[in-house]
C-alpha cells in the first residue's frame, strides 16, 4: 500500500504538497529496487530545479541513481540526517527518509500520479 | 595477409544476413576518411626486421649524462624494484575486474593509495591515472563537476604539456580556460587574484613549478576558497621528501607525474598519474578506489570502493571514463617508496636540492651565462639565459655526451635562449664540471 496523501512519478518519486512547500522522498518500491542505501548527495539551499531537473542522488552498493525533481522550485531544506544515517532511507522511505522541501514555482501538478494510479503503475513495471 | 581473419565469401555471407552491401555498411564514415589503397611494402623475415630495428636503434644517442628534467627526471632506482615488480603475479596483472579474488593486487594498491596520501598530506587518493597530464585533467573535470562552475586559471608555468593536453581535452567544451603569466618564474598573484571571482571553478598552480622555481600556495588557497573556488596543486613527489605539501598548503587536489617513483624515463611511457583530495570531494573522484574493511568473520579485506560512481555503473553520469588504473607504475612507487622510506626520500630530496644548487652556482659563473629568474627558491631544477641560441647550443652538448637540458623556446615564444637545466641524486661533482666546461666551450 503506498500512502494515500502523497503524489507519484514514474520515477518513483513522492510528494507531498503543503501550501506552497513540497517535500520530497522516494518510494518503497524505489528503496527496495535500490537495495541498501549508502549515500545521499543533497541539493544544496536555494538550488533551482524545474520538473526532472537532477535533485539529489542515491547511492546504494548496486548503483547511484539521480533522483529527479517531481516539481518546479528553489530548494528550501535538505533533510541532513541522510548525512550520518543514508539507511533513513531504506527504514521509513515515506517519513524520516524525505529527501528534501522545495518552495514551489507553481501549482500544477497534472504531471504527476496520485496514489491509485501510481499502485497501478507498479503492477506495470 | 588480410589483416581481416575472415573470407570474402564469410564477409558476403554476413552482408546478406543484415541486407547490406560493404559500401552500405560503411556508408556513415565520411568518404575522405575512408583508407584507399595502404601501397604498403611487401613483408620482411623476422630477421629482416630485427636487423633493420637495430640500424633504427644505433642512431639514438644513448648513455648521455642526465640534466633533462621537465617533468620526467632520472633518479636512482634500486634493482630491487624491479626485481619485486617483475614477479609474474604482479607482472602480468591487469587492474582488477574480479577484484575481491585478487586481495594482493588490492592490498598492493590500497598501500600506494596511502603512500600518496602521506606524501601529498591529502586525505584520499585514487588507484592512479595515465600520467600527470591526464590526472590534471581529471582534477579539473573534477572541479568543475564539484563547483558546477564553467571557470578554470591555470597559470602559464604550469608544465606546458599538460596545457596542451588540457587545451585539446578540452577544445570541444565550453569551458572558459583561462591561463595567467607567470612573473619572475613564479605566479603573478596581482593577475591571478584580479580574474579570481564567482564563477571560478579552480585555479591550477605547479609546485614546483615548470622553471623549477619553489612556491608556497597557501595565500592562493584561501582566496580560491574565499571566492567559493578549488586549488588544484601538480607536485614533483620526490620534492615533497623536503619541501611544503599541498595538503599543507591547503589544496583541494593534488595530482601528479609519478615517473620520478622507481619509473624509467623511457619515451612515451609508461607512466604514472596520481590524484589525492579532501575526503569530502571523494565521490567527484575519478577512476578506481581501494578501501579496506572487515569482512562477516572479522578479517581484514580489501575491496574496490565507492564503484557506483564509475560508468560501468554509472554510465553517462560517471565521475570520468577512467575505469582502468597503472597498476604496474603504482605498484612501482610504492616499491620504490617503501626500499627509501620516509628517511631515504628526504636524503634523496635533499641531495637533488643541494646539488642543483651546486650546479647553479657552477654554470651561472661561466661568462655570459646568466639565472633567468630573481629566485633563488628552485628546488632541482632552474633555468639559464644563455649567450647563444638554446636549442642550437643543447645540440652541440649531445656531440659532447651530455643531454644538458630543456629548451624552453619550444613552447615559451621569448625564451629563444633559455635552458631548463635539471640536477638528480644521480649527478656527480664531477659531471657538473665536466658538463660547465664542456658548456664553456661550445658557447
């Protein structure tokens, strides 16, 4: 089951709108295709991305994945406890494994999937 | 022979299985760039060819006395290295591509990797590059890559060679290159710090430099890091046995020619580039890292480290399309290290200096021949102004039996007669007389 109140990217991404602030982390499915997490490179502050723009990237011992922005926006916190403790990620990817807050450039976000057609995006994959 | 191993019927066979005649095939190769006619000689016995070889062979002038450096310098190499390094296990290694069976190649790297560590006062170091040219390269990709900035300074007595590598390395990106003018032989602070600003992404200074003059780069290191920028140090490793480190310097990188670490100087190689920086910038290093662990019953291993930044994982957004290593070189050094230790490289760093300095004195009071440079901070390494053409006067040394040094009018327009004249351990008293009279001479 994936949370019902996030939005989805075909890259497995989430985020979670909050007035004009998104945060963002990656899906279960994503931490586990990924195996464990070794690494997080972190935007940094104030950094503007637009959608898909690279945001962070996540190194495992299989692989380092760029992870992609699911909105437009300037960085407006990194989560630094990846810093000591990347596994967060692997732990609680939907909460205390959040990548990162973005003040948003705009609204829209038809783009992206919500959590009934992300679930069934997964079957397809 | 066809140097294609199979048929024309098996060729034609292989075309008919894709539908394309061999015209079609190669028909994306622009038609200039396709060979025509080789008109190549017939084939010769292997006799033949030896014996020709030879004849090619005499017409090198060998067992010349020693005072070309520039980058490449002969020093002493006990026959024990290559006694060490010649054991077919290590001899006839590749870098490791199933790495964790071959714990002794491993184990062999990962103490190289500490020995440049040391050596440079940096914090980590990769399995090694090509050579020093392209581990400069790297360092700057490396820059750019960690600033996200487009700026590079690289002052002009940096070793020319590897400028022309840079510059053809770069030619086709859009990187702003800038290069300073030395002054007096030694960084022009007031020109460097004037173009020094945001969007530099690293300065690239040489210690010591192409002259051979000495320099301390710690002011630089804190106006690059002031402006958000890196400095990237090439160093001589056999001088850091006495001379201020990068690390000390404040350096974020520090690369170098490792040639002078038991390597023959021999034309084209094969040499050895090695890269050490701050453990923050570790996952922007390019190529192979050895790290050391623990494996599930506790037992000390060694492993390829931190590969998920190489492109055959990372593909396209790799640190760098180095995946390979000069195990052999690296191998090498650190044989080499380990015979001197750490006493024995500060001697034999001691002695280069002193008898360069012996050497300067000795040539520079021959009429007419004058230091270039003010300095009198060069460590073994320094150039002369002389009375007559360089090049023409070097040529005339040959005839005598000493290769006296480096013209610098090949790629220093106003340097018609300067000569970069290099002095290692292996140089005698005697030599450096017999090489100022011989000098007297022919001038």
């Amino acid at each position: 089951m994936v949370p019902q109140n996030l939005l989805f990217t075909k890259d497995h991404e989430w985020a979670q709108i909050d007035g004009d602030v998104v945060t963002v982390g990656i899906t279960d499915y994503a931490q586990q295709s990924l195996g464990e997490i070794t690494f997080v490179e972190l935007p940094a502050v104030k950094k503007e991305v637009k959608v898909h723009d690279c945001l962070a990237v996540v190194e495992s011992s299989k692989a380092a994945s760029d992870i992609y922005s699911p909105l437009a926006g300037s960085v407006l916190e990194v989560n630094g406890e990846l810093a000591a403790k990347p596994e967060l990620i692997n732990q609680d990817c939907y909460k205390a494994g959040w990548i990162c807050k973005i003040k948003l450039a705009g609204l829209d976000t038809k783009h992206l999937m919500n959590a009934a057609q992300y679930e069934q995006y997964l079957k397809s994959v | 022979m066809s140097f294609i191993a199979n048929t024309p019927q098996q060729q034609k066979q292989m075309l008919d299985q894709i539908d394309l005649t061999m015209d079609g095939l190669f028909a994306d190769i622009p038609k200039e760039l396709l060979a025509k006619d080789f008109n190549l000689p017939a084939g010769r016995s292997e006799f033949e060819v030896r014996s020709r070889l030879a004849e090619l062979a005499a017409k090198n002038y060998t067992g010349l006395t020693c005072f070309l450096g520039g980058g490449f310098y002969d020093h002493f190499i006990p026959a024990a290295v290559y006694s060490i390094i010649s054991r077919s296990e290590f001899y006839t290694a590749y870098t490791p591509y199933q790495p964790e069976v071959s714990q002794g190649s491993l184990q062999a790297i990962f103490e190289y990797q500490s020995a440049i560590c040391r050596l440079t006062q940096m914090q980590a170091a990769n399995a090694s590059l090509y050579d020093g040219g392209t581990a400069l390269y790297e360092a700057m990709m490396m820059a750019l890559r960690i600033t996200g900035r487009n700026k590079i300074l690289i002052d002009d007595s940096v070793n020319p060679i590897y400028r022309v590598m840079i510059h053809s390395y770069t030619k086709n990106l859009s990187i702003d290159l800038e290069e300073t003018k030395n002054s007096e032989g030694v960084v022009n602070r007031k020109d460097l710090l004037n173009r020094l600003d945001n969007s530099t992404a690293a300065v690239i200074v040489q210690n010591p430099n192409f002259f051979g003059c000495v320099d301390d780069f710690t002011d630089i290191a804190q106006a690059a890091h002031s402006r958000g920028a890196l400095l990237i140090v090439s160093c001589y490793p056999v001088s850091l046995g006495i001379l201020k480190t990068p690390g000390a310097m404040g350096a974020d990188i520090a690369v170098g020619e490792g040639q002078s670490l038991g390597l023959m100087m021999s034309f084209g190689g094969p040499y050895l580039g090695f890269m050490a920086t701050k453990k923050e910038y570790v996952r922007k290093m390019p190529g192979r890292i050895v790290g050391r662990t623990k494996d599930g019953q506790d037992r000390v291993g060694f492993v390829l480290t931190l590969q998920a930044r190489e492109q055959h994982i990372r593909r396209d957004k790799a640190t760098s399309n180095i995946c390979s290593n000069e195990a052999l070189c690296a191998l090498t050094a650190i044989v080499y290290l380990s015979l001197l230790g750490k006493e024995g490289l500060k001697k034999t760093a001691q002695l280069c200096a002193d008898k360069a300095s012996y050497a300067w004195q000795r040539l520079t009071s021959i009429k007419g021949v004058k230091p270039r440079f003010k300095t009198k901070w060069f460590f073994n390494e320094f150039v002369l102004d002389l009375p007559a053409n360089a090049a023409e006067t070097a040529g005339k040394l040959i005839e005598k039996g000493f290769a006296a040094g480096f013209p610098l009018s090949r790629y220093y327009g106003d340097m018609e007669n300067s000569l970069l004249v290099a002095v290692t351990e292996k140089r005698t008293r005697q030599q450096i007389g017999m090489l100022a009279e011989a000098l007297e001479a022919v001038l």
